[in-house]
C-alpha cells in the first residue's frame, strides 16, 4: 500500500523535507539564543540574499558604491568599521570583521580584473584604518596615530 502512496505524492509534486537545528547558546543559557548574523544583517554595507533569512549568512559583508569624493569615501569607510565593530560586540561574532575583509578583498579582486588597475577604494581604505586604530588602541598604542 505504501508503493501506491508514494506514487500519489510523486505525481503531485517532489517531496520535501525540512530540517531544523537551533543554533547553541554561546553562554549555556537556552532561553537566550540568538542568530549569529542579526545585527550584522543590519549594517548599510551587507548585501542580503533574495528571500533572506535570519540563519542565512548575507550575500557579500562588503556591498558598497563609491561616490568618487576621495575623503567623502574614506569616512564613510571609517564610519562601516565603527559600526561593524559595534554589531561584532552585539553579536559576540568575533568572526565579524575577518568575513568582511574577506569580501573586501574579493571585491577589491573583481574591481582589478574589470578594469585593470590594482587599487583598493578610498572606501576600503577607510574601513581598514580605523580597524587598524582600533587594534592599536586595544593593544595600549593610544599615540600611534
């Protein structure tokens, strides 16, 4: 009899399953968990995927225009990685910033082989000098700017 069930559903359209596994509290508290991208989902510079949803990991960490203003840019740079730094912290994705610098990278990889110039954006720039600083000042280097 289950050949005959089978062949119904079949005929009717593919059979799907769905499988779900929560992600596991960072801290042991199971009343309070919490999905890895959800403040970083939220940042100007992620680009999501179509239908997105809140397990998924975004599309690209690194999804910007430049306007073609050098300093305009190169704060608005800046301006990502503070608040990249601050959805890191909220998230308690120490990952955060290494994916970023990963699309960073690959767009930076792309934009070399479309016109064959190697040069990072005044918008890349930006963001990887105020991560520099902020490592700087984690590590006691106040001065060192």
């Amino acid at each position: 009899m289950s050949a005959k069930v089978r062949s119904k559903l079949s005929k009717s359209g593919p059979f799907l399953r769905l499988a779900y596994s929560a992600p596991v509290p960072r801290d042991g508290n199971t009343h309070e968990v919490r999905c890895e991208f959800l403040s970083a989902k939220g940042l100007p510079f992620v680009k999501l995927r179509a239908n997105d949803q809140p397990s998924w990991r975004p599309e690209s960490f690194w999804h910007v225009r430049p306007t073609g203003q050098w300093e305009r840019d190169a704060e608005t740079g800046r301006k990502y990685a503070r608040q990249a730094i601050a959805a890191m912290k909220s998230d308690q994705n120490s990952a955060l910033i290494s994916l970023i610098i990963q699309d960073i990278i690959k767009d930076s990889v792309e934009q070399a082989a479309k016109t064959g110039r190697r040069r990072h954006s005044p918008l890349a720039l930006g963001f990887l000098a105020e991560i520099s600083k902020s490592v700087a000042i984690g590590l006691g280097l106040e001065r060192w700017e």
